[in-house]
C-alpha cells in the first residue's frame, strides 16, 4: 500500500495528497524505511513550494518524520534539502515554519547533517524564530536546531554575539521552552 500511495502522492488533486500525506504521516513513525525507501521524500519535496498552507505543512511534517531516521537524515543531506528548508522558515504559515524548524533540528543531529545546516545559512532565520510571540512549538524546534549548530565553530561564534536573544525565552510558559533555552545557551558557551 504504501508505495502506491508514494506514487500517487505526486500526482493527486490537492484534497486527496492531503489525505495521503495524513495517511503516511501515520505509517512514518512504524516504518519510515519504507516510505524511504519508495521515494517518500523525493515525492514530498516538490509539494514544500505548493500554494496551499495545509498541504505545505502536511509535507513538511513528513519530511521531518522521514528525516528522523539515519538514512532519511542521509538522503535529505545528499538531495540538498536544507536551502529549502530554510527558506521555509519564514514561510507565511506558522506551521510550516515550525516544521521546517523541525525537519532541521533532525537532519542537525549528525554531523554532516549539522554542517548542511549551517550551510544553508539556517541560523539567522532560527535565531527569528525563538521569538515569543511564535508558537511554543516553532520555538522549541528551533532552539533544538540551534544547540545542534552551536557544535559548528563558525555558527558557535555567531551564537555567543546573539545569547540575548535567548534569555527572554527563561521566562516563557512552557517548562520545555525554558529546559531548552538553559540546554542552548550552556552549549553556546562551553569552554573546551
């Protein structure tokens, strides 16, 4: 089943990819290999730049999902996934813009992955986007992608001039927004 949904992701009307994309975002955490292994990221790229904020969203979460496996963190660094990405994040829809947080965070928990990051230039769009007035969810995979680029020497340096961006984050409502500020900014400033 799940490689002619693949197949079809491609090539439906936008209410059934979403549909589709529902259905594979439920199979990713049980089998994301599969999905992979289909061509399941290769066919949801191309619906990161479709009109619709939903569908946006729904591909973006997907590519998270995959990329939470080493061969989906593997496959999005060969494709150059994360110059898209990071365009992403400043997309119009708050989702979107979380997911694609995400979907970073992820590929940044290898060291290839980490240095693809950096190079797509994610850190000033992530550093936009730890600001309070975004969703709790946007916040907190940033800050998770930003601890992961804080490991880079070049974006540790860029980090230590922007600590105070972070500390507005010590007060906020959610014990995981505050848990991950501390994590960052003792990461940011650990002397080796």
């Amino acid at each position: 089943m799940i490689p002619a949904l693949v197949t079809h992701l491609g090539k439906e009307k936008e209410t059934v990819q979403k549909i589709i994309l529902d259905i594979l975002h439920f199979c990713s955490p049980v089998n994301p290999q599969l999905i992979l292994s289909c061509g399941g990221l290769a066919t949801a790229v191309p619906l990161l730049s479709c009109d619709f904020g939903v569908l946006r969203a729904k591909a973006t979460r997907l590519v998270m999902e995959l990329c939470n496996s080493p061969e989906g963190k593997e496959e999005a660094c060969t494709m150059e996934l994360c110059p898209r990405l990071v365009t992403l994040l400043s997309d119009v829809d708050g989702d979107v813009r979380g997911m694609a947080a995400g979907a970073l965070m992820v590929i940044g928990v290898t060291t290839k992955g980490k240095h693809c990051v950096a190079e797509a230039g994610a850190l000033e769009p992530l550093l936009k986007l730890i600001d309070p007035s975004e969703g709790t969810t946007t916040v907190l995979y940033s800050l998770k992608a930003l601890t992961c680029l804080a490991e880079v020497p070049s974006c540790r340096a860029d980090l230590v001039e922007h600590l105070e961006k972070f500390q507005p984050l010590k007060r906020h409502p959610s014990r995981a927004v505050v848990s991950s500020t501390d994590i960052a900014i003792r990461v940011i400033t650990w002397v080796a």
